[in-house]
C-alpha cells in the first residue's frame, strides 16, 4: 500500500511537472504573441504616420512649387510694367528737352532782339 502511495505520488508530481512545463510554455506562447500584437500595432501607428507625413510633405511641396510659379509669373509682370514704364518716361523726356531747347531759342531770341 505504501508502495502504491508512493507510486502513485511520483506520478501525481511528474503530471504536475508536466502541468507546469505546459503552463510555462503556454504562458511564454501568450507573452509572445501579446508583444508581436503590440509590434504589429506600433508598426501599424508608425505607417499611418509616415503615410500623413509624406502626404503633408507632398502637399507643402506642391504649395511652394505654386509660390514659386506665382512668383516668377509677378516679377516677369513686373519686369514688363517697370519697361512700359521707363519707355513712357524716355518719351516724356524727350518731349520735355524739345521744349527746353525751344525755349532757350525763344530767350536767345528774345535777349538777341532786346539789345537791338
């Protein structure tokens, strides 16, 4: 009987034993999977941000490109306007030196009649 206790007890600690291997196993199987869930959800955070990132970063490029174009485009205008601009004021001047140069014959003449 003694013997049959002890039998008994030696496989109730070796099913224990087994239990226990099994549970651990388990256990590192749940740990395991739970930090792959985590990996995989950080990746997944990760990815949309660079996903925003990259479309903001493409919008705030397309913006600038526009800028620059608008840029361009106002200084070409402006370019043209400042060369209209000097065109007209050339013309003006040499409109007023003609007049100039007619008064100064009109004095001349009127000065060269006054001492006759």
């Amino acid at each position: 009987m003694f013997f049959q206790i002890y039998y008994d007890l030696g496989k109730l600690e070796a099913s224990l034993s087994k239990h226990s291997q099994s549970q651990k196993s388990s256990m590192a199987d749940l740990q395991l999977q739970l930090l792959n869930d985590r990996m995989s959800g950080e990746l997944k955070g990760a990815k949309e941000q660079t996903d925003y990132l990259k479309k903001w970063t493409e919008q705030l490029n397309s913006l600038a490109q526009n800028h620059a174009d608008c840029s361009l485009e106002l200084r070409t205008q402006l370019q043209d306007k400042m060369l209209e601009a000097e065109s007209r004021l050339a013309v003006r001047l040499q409109a007023l030196e003609v007049r100039v140069e007619q008064f100064e014959a009109q004095q001349d003449q009127a000065d060269h009649l006054k001492t006759l």
